[in-house]
C-alpha cells in the first residue's frame, strides 16, 4: 500500500512542523486525528481540510462535525472522503481550520510519495517533530471541560456572513466621531436681549430688594433707620 507523507506546519507559528504518513487509502478523518495528537490537541471539535492551490487559496471544502448550515450544503465529510481521491498533484496542498470556535490554521502539504509501507509501523504514524506548539485553548481555558461547539453560538455562518461582510460591519471610533461641546451650534444673542437678561437676574438676586421702595410722601424705608 502506498503511503503519502504529509508536512503539516501552523499558520501563524511555521517554526512548529510535523510530517506524517498516512495510507492512501485512509480518510481525511484519519488525518485530521493524527494530526491533533501529533500536537498534543483534543480533536472532537468542529474541523475543516480545503482543497488549495500553491496560494494556498481555499477550494472544495471537506469538513468534520459539520454544523446544520454545511450539512444543508451538502459539504461532504471526512469520514467519506479517502485521501487518495482528492490528491492529484505530487504536491498537493490542503489549507486546515482546526475548532472553528477558537481556530488554528494549519498548511498540510504532500512532501512525497512512498510506495511501500512498513509492516509493523501503526499508520498515520508521525515521522519527523519540530517546535513546541501553542496551547490549544490558551492558560485561561481548560479543554477537558469546554463543551463542543453549539451551533446555536455559530452566529457568522448561520447569517451567512463572509469574511469581508465582517469587517466591513465594523468600523473603527475615532474621537471625531464624538460630538464635543465645541462643535455643538453657537446661538446669536442680540444687544438687546443680553441687556434683558442681565435685568431679570439682577433684579432677582438684587440685594436691595424691597428696601428702596418709596413709601408716600416721599420717604423710603431706609429713611426711618
């Protein structure tokens, strides 16, 4: 049986590599396994492989746990898949989503080709190990008690939501959006009016309020002290 030797690498951490061969008449699910506990991850959460180019430009999806919306299209799982019907380049390329929760992308390319497997070697097996991969849910997560993925919290791809509709939902606030008190409209008051207003508060808050007040015959209050 003819094996393919797979070179899996982070996207985001390409300094962490492993390479594992795999029977080609073994599935895209057997895969998807070998490569988590070849990094030490729990796979039971929802995963997709993407038939790429050399740009690693996402094509025909095959995915893992599929949620109702890739079920209602009709995305085919792994479990159905062998990989020896989606490999038809000697270096055939997919691009990987692990936990669309809390992703990592991954870039799985075919190194080679190996035509005679060994027969006490346990496949997929993992061949070749570099670098420390990060943890899978980082310090603040324990994966032992994070339940799978709800599809009911899945809210970008049930709206149907594309990448692009995402950012361009959000935009980002700048201190020139807020109103300040300087932008606010001046309002006009008349020489007129100013000198009206000055009267109604002088008279309220006068201090000589009802002591100046002539009394018949010419005498004020004051007059009396």
């Amino acid at each position: 049986m003819a094996l393919y030797r797979f070179k899996v690498s982070f996207e985001d951490y390409d300094e962490v590599i492993r390479e594992i061969d795999v029977k080609s008449n073994q599935t895209f699910e057997d895969l998807h396994r070998a490569i988590h506990q070849s990094i030490g991850y729990n796979c039971e959460y929802p995963s997709s492989f993407y038939i790429s180019n050399d740009q690693w430009i996402k094509g025909e999806e095959i995915t893992f746990m599929p949620n109702q919306r890739r079920i209602d299209r009709g995305i085919v799982t792994m479990d159905k898949v062998k990989l020896s019907n989606r490999i038809d380049d000697p270096h055939q390329k997919f691009y990987y989503t692990s936990n669309f929760d809390r992703p990592f992308d991954f870039h799985v390319e075919l190194l080679k080709i190996i035509l005679d497997e060994n027969p006490t070697t346990q496949y997929p097996a993992t061949v070749r190990s570099a670098g420390e991969p990060p943890k899978q849910f980082g310090n603040a997560f324990n994966a032992s008690v994070l339940p799978p993925v709800s599809e009911e919290f899945d809210f970008l791809n049930e709206m149907e939501y594309s990448e692009e509709d995402v950012e361009e939902g959000f935009t980002e606030v700048t201190d020139s959006d807020e109103i300040s008190e300087h932008d606010a409209p001046l309002s006009i008051v008349t020489p007129g009016e100013e000198e009206e207003e000055e009267d109604e508060f002088g008279n309220e808050f006068s201090d000589n309020e009802g002591f100046d007040e002539e009394e018949p015959g010419g005498h004020s209050h004051r007059d009396e002290y």
